[in-house]
C-alpha cells in the first residue's frame, strides 16, 4: 500500500472520527472530501448525520413557482431566463394577470407561492410591494416565499431604502420568507468571472440574510456549483453559511444547485455529473452542521438521482412547483413540476418516510 493511499485512509478516518463525535469539520476537511474518490464513505458519513437529524423523514410542500417580471438588468453568465425590456419573449405581469394564472392551478392545500424573477428597473421598488400585498390579500393562507437577497439589494438601490426598510416593507405586505437564490458562489473572484458585478456581492448578499433574520424573518440559502469555481471556493462558501448561522439561526435549508447547460441536448460533458451533485450534497450535510436540512432539488437532479441523494444527507425533497422555468430555460430535463402523490411515490421508493410541510418545517401529515 502507498503511503499516499495510506495517509489518505487516515485522514478519513480522522473525519469521520470527528462526524462520529458531532465535531466540527475545517475548510481544510472540506477540500480533503472533495478531491477524495471515496465517494461511498462520504455518503456514509452524511447519512449518519442525517439520520441524526432528521430520521428517515424527508419532506416535502405543496407549492407553486411564480415568475412576475424576467426583464433583469443584470447579465450572469449562466441565465437563460433573463431577457432585456422590449426583448421577444420579455414581460413584466400585473397582480391580476398572475392570478389568471394561479386560479387555473390553484387548489386548496396549497401552501406556498415561490416567487423569483427579473431585476426589472423599468418598475418602481412599490410595483414589487403591490404585487406582495396583491397576492396576499387574495390567497391569505398561502405563504409567501419571494425575493433573494440579490433583489433586496438591487430594491435598496432603486428605492434609496436600506436593507431593514426594504424587508420590513415586503414583510408589512405580507411577504413570509426569502429564497435563497443570488448566492450562487460567495467568491470574489467567481463573480468577477460569471459577470456578477453588478449583482450584490458576498457581503451584501450576507448581510440581506443577517437583516431579514434580525427581523425575525426564516430564510433560504443556496449555492450554484459547478462551472468555473474551485473545490475550496465551495467549502468557504459553506462556511460563510455556516458562520452566519452561528450567529443568527435564521438559515431552514440549504440547497446545492448545479449549474443547467444551455441547451436540453446537451451532452454529458456539459452537465454536471451525478457524482459530483452526489459529492456536493453529502459534503454539504457535512459541513453544515448547524443548519436542520439539505435538499434534494428534483429540478436539478432528476427523479432518480433525487432518491439516491436520500441516502446522502439529503432530507427534503422540495415541493410540487407546478410548472419551474428558470432552470428550465437553461436546460434543465427533469419535470416541471411533481404532484403530491408522485412525491410520496418516489420518497417511499428510496425507503424514506414522506412528510407533507409547510415552509416553515412544520409537519402537515406524515405518509408512513
């Protein structure tokens, strides 16, 4: 034996000495996980945590994915969705033209409307309010899940509000809870590269989070991996997360999104792999340990794939979404959207328990 397999073994015996004992793993441990081809005991090791967590439970709620606006002024590299005012294809909705739309999908037991879009400077900061308050007024039992702290910043800008005032604005309007999108890499460099310029940096886009949980408020976050990022600017990005939920506890969930191809023909060498959204899942899980779930986005995996990530530290499954466009524009192959039976079907054929939730994590029904 090498001593480099050797030394290899060690070091993951090691980690999982310390999952073992609920230790704290270091960037330097995250980077070890990522370049190792160990991929079963990294599955392993986030299944016990997992497993710790949260049972055999993996959840799941009711929800609808709505888009007012995918006029942006922003221009990432990785968009499909965007498209500039006066574009084919752009539009900017009224209240009552997306509640056209919701009435024709709209059942009782619906629980959520997930609501993200464009960075459309075309609309005052009030048309996103008025839009908020619209909804709410007509569905009261609905909660609302909109705007990421990209948004937020980008309404700071528009408006000459703060952060505070912005959300506390949304929130007077009836908004419950942000998404966790706009994260995408929390690197310097990386938003350099993917043109994020212009869009909030990795501070504001912490800080948002900071404000809205020092509001009370419970939020989302994300990554997008998978381009042009080092194994290490992943593992920072976590532990961004992870200090920041140190320090206010507002993070429910965190969700691991691979970056979708431009065209659904895509091939294999322009996707990312199963192995790595696998890899990326469990080691999440591992180095999150201060935020309660890890999803498994069947926009972005697939069905099939979504089972296995069960067994890789993911605990939620997402909702029923009813018709997803963004990853979609890029490429994305999987269903737009799941019913509430077909989710019950495929968390039951990975072995797991179902359970209906809201956003918040409480518990609706249990599918044993």
């Amino acid at each position: 034996m090498s001593t480099a397999i050797n030394n290899e073994q060690l070091r993951m015996a090691a980690i999982a000495e310390k999952v073992e004992h609920g230790e704290r793993l270091s960037l330097e441990d995250g980077v070890f996980l990522y370049e190792s081809d160990d991929l079963l005991t990294i599955g392993q090791l986030a299944n016990k945590v997992n497993l710790r967590k949260n049972g055999k439970k993996v959840y799941f709620v009711d929800n609808m994915s709505l888009y007012f606006t995918n006029v942006c002024e922003e221009h990432c590299a990785f968009c499909h969705f965007r498209r500039d005012e006066g574009e084919e294809g752009a539009y900017t909705l009224t209240p009552e033209q997306m509640f056209d739309y919701i009435d024709k999908h709209y059942h009782p037991g619906m629980r959520e409307f997930h609501i993200t879009g464009g960075h459309n400077a075309n609309v005052p900061f009030q048309y996103y309010v008025d839009c908020i308050r619209g909804l709410k007024q007509r569905y009261p039992d609905v909660t609302i899940k909109a705007h990421t702290a990209a948004e937020i910043e980008f309404f700071s800008r528009i408006s000459g509000l703060g952060y505070k005032e912005v959300l506390q604005a949304l929130i007077d309007a009836g908004l419950g809870t942000m998404p966790g999108g706009g994260a995408e890499i929390l690197s310097e460099r990386y938003r350099k590269k993917m043109r994020l310029v212009d869009k909030a940096s990795t501070d504001e886009w912490l800080d948002v989070h900071r404000t809205a949980h020092q509001l009370g408020m419970k939020t989302h976050a994300t990554m997008l991996f998978g381009s042009i990022e080092t194994f290490e600017e992943r593992v920072r990005h976590l532990m961004y997360l992870r200090e920041l939920q140190d320090e206010t506890g507002g993070f429910m969930v965190f969700i691991p999104n691979a970056v979708q191809p431009a065209s659904v023909d895509a091939g294999l060498k322009r996707r990312v792999s199963a192995y790595d959204n696998l890899r990326t899942i469990a080691i999440s899980r591992l180095m999150l340990d201060n935020i309660q779930h890890v999803k498994a986005y069947f926009i972005n995996l697939g069905t099939q794939l979504t089972q296995i990530a069960f067994a890789f530290g993911a605990s939620d499954a997402h909702g029923t979404i009813i018709q997803e466009r963004i990853s979609h524009a890029a490429g994305a192959t999987s269903p737009e959207g799941l019913t509430r039976d077909e989710l019950v079907h495929l968390i039951k054929g990975a072995g797991r328990i179902p359970v209906e939730r809201d956003t918040f994590y409480n518990e609706i029904k249990v599918y044993e």
